[in-house]
C-alpha cells in the first residue's frame, strides 16, 4: 500500500484484518500526515445521501461507505479505538433556486424510503445559535453526519498493527512489474517485492503511474479551514453539523466549532477567499463573526482531470488505483477499501460496489 492518508490506511487496515500481509509506504505512516495534505485538513463530514443523484456509480459508492462506517466504528471500538462520530447532517438552502432542489431532494429520498426531513424557516429561526443568515430551509438527514478524521486514521493505524500491519517510513520511487510480481523501489534504498501494489498517494500518484504508461492527471484544489472558540452561552446546541453553500460548520466539544470548505483550484491559499469563507460570504451571525480563531489549517484535494471521482481502478494485474477522491476521501474510504479486497479477492477490477 502506498499512502498514509485516510484511503491508504482505511484499505491497509481492512485488508490485514481480512487476513492478507500489508506493508504501507510512507514519508509519514506513523502520521500525522504533512502540513497541507488532504487527509489531515478534513473535516469528516459524510454526505451520503443528501448526495444529488439516487443511481449510478457515486450513488452506490456513497451508500455502502454509510454502512460501511457504522461496522467499522463498532468493530474498532470492540478493539479499544474510538472514532468520534457525530449524527445527522442539516443542509441549508439559501436561495430560492437551493429551496427547489431540497424539495425534490426530499421527496425523492422519502420515496425511497429514507429517513429524510424539510425543516422550513420557522424551525430553523428557533435554534440556537443563530444560523446564517437567510437560510430558507434545512433538510436534515439523520443518516449522514460527521466523524474526525484524525482519529479514524489513528484508529486503523494502531488496530492494524496490533493484527500485523507494517508501516514503512520511506518514499516509493519506482514500480515495475517483473515475473508476475512488482518491484516497488524505495528512496531509502533497496525496495519490495509483492503481488499486488495499491496506489493511494494522492496528488502523488501520477508521477509514479506516468512511467508505466498510465495517464491519470490529478488537479489540487485547496481547502482552508479553522477552529473557532464561541462563547459559553453559545455553545453550539444544534442537532447535526450545518452545510451552508458548500461551508461546514462542524461543531466541537468545549465550546469550539470547526469552519471549512474547499474553495480554490491550485496549490497557495487566497486571504480573500479566507475572509469570505470567515464571513459566511456575507451570511455570518454575529456570534460567528465574534468568534476567536484557535488555529486556521489548509490541505490539498486530489481531483481527477477529465474524470469522475474516484479513481478506482485496476491499472494492469496486480495493480490498482485508488485515489482522487477530491472532497470525499473521509466518506469513500471504506467502500474503497472494499472495493480493492473485491479485486483481491477475485481479480476483477470491473467489480461495482455491492
């Protein structure tokens, strides 16, 4: 396995628990991650079926990775590895346009039998604190919802050592495929040996691909993020992280709040979108424009150029792409963690999602 970041450790874990030795490769695999990197600027928020489409590849992708996350979590605190988990997620609509598409969402979702409800203005005026401002609706999704991120890679990382998972703090500079097994050279020196090969390094994974003839551009899109102190009378009390106009808010025990969105294509963070972001766009209470920083953080998103993400897929025998999640490496991590044990398993990398 090549990558430390929540994909890398999420298959690595689940992998060795079915029962397979694992190596990981990374500059980092004991964490955290580097400054900036994807993994360690998440904020594990999980929307899966607020997602907008009910068929299709991300569709099932989004639903088995729920029920994936709710097995894991148990099974992981059985092992003494607790993964904070928050329920429910409130997506807001701020324009009429937004209103529309909750609507349809809504009913679409109920008709499939999901538990899924519209919250007009008026409920949304009496929670506490204040929500942004303008906010039409809310659709709450008590399915969806929130988990940290840091601690689920901690959790795979210290479970899948207890079951003989290997961590190897090196960078990976070739692969090459020789006698029905991969070659994998290491900086450090010397290399691996091994029949299968999982690339799950993120923006770093074109330039090892590149050399074996495949082609899979990945673009950076920067996300900023921060965690604000409110005051004591403010404490968050609302009943699920809020989603508004692509901003999380995210709340946090001892009276903190974490903020953050991904917000712009490249690799340096813009102050001015930075300050939008702080301001809601415009939208912000009072109470949240008061708000003190405690840190502000920004990571690095993988999207794939010119296709769908993830990229999923089994490159030649033996080797396999997992990578360009974009902004939902948290959520899709256990579906393709299994997805990769399914090609394992079968080898057959044209598997969908069960």
């Amino acid at each position: 396995m090549i990558g430390a970041g929540i994909i890398g450790l999420a298959a690595a874990w689940w992998l060795q628990r079915l029962g397979h030795a694992v190596v990981l490769v990374d500059p980092a695999p004991h964490g955290p991650q580097p400054e900036g990197s994807g993994s360690n600027a998440a904020l594990g928020v999980l929307m899966g079926e607020v997602f907008h489409r009910s068929s299709g590849r991300a569709w099932r992708l989004r639903q088995q990775s729920l029920r994936l996350w709710e097995q894991w979590r148990a099974e992981l605190a059985l092992a003494g590895q607790t993964v904070p988990h928050r329920p429910g997620l409130l997506l807001l609509a701020a324009d009429a346009q937004e209103l529309a598409r909750l609507e349809a969402l809504a009913l679409s979702r109920q008709a499939l039998g999901l538990a899924m409800e519209l919250w007009q203005r008026p409920a949304l005026e009496a929670l506490r604190p204040a929500l942004p401002h303008g906010a039409l609706a809310g659709l709450f999704s008590p399915r969806d919802g929130q988990l940290d991120p840091l601690a689920a890679m901690a959790a795979f990382r210290h479970d899948g050592q207890t079951r003989g998972l290997e961590l190897r703090a090196d960078r990976v500079e070739a692969l090459e495929r020789r006698n029905d097994r991969w070659q994998v050279s290491l900086r450090g020196g010397g290399g691996l040996e091994a029949p299968w090969v999982l690339v799950a390094a993120g923006l770093a994974s074109p330039a090892l691909l590149a050399p074996l003839g495949h082609e899979r551009p990945l673009e950076p899109v920067l996300g900023q993020a921060a965690e604000l102190e409110i005051g004591p009378e403010l404490a968050a009390a609302w009943p699920a992280s809020v989603v508004w106009r692509g901003i999380n808010l995210v709340p946090r025990p001892q009276r903190r709040l974490w903020l953050g969105a991904t917000l712009e294509p490249g690799l340096s963070a813009d102050p001015a979108r930075w300050s939008a972001l702080r301001q809601l766009e415009g939208a912000a209470p009072e109470w949240l424009a008061q708000a003190r920083v405690q840190r502000h953080w920004q990571g690095l998103r993988a999207r794939p150029a010119g296709r769908p993400a993830p990229l999923l897929e089994q490159l030649e025998p033996g080797l396999l792409l997992l990578s360009g999640h974009y902004r939902n490496g948290v959520l899709l991590a256990p579906a393709s963690a299994a997805w990769a044990a399914d090609v394992i398993a079968t080898g057959n990398g044209s598997l969908t999602c069960r």
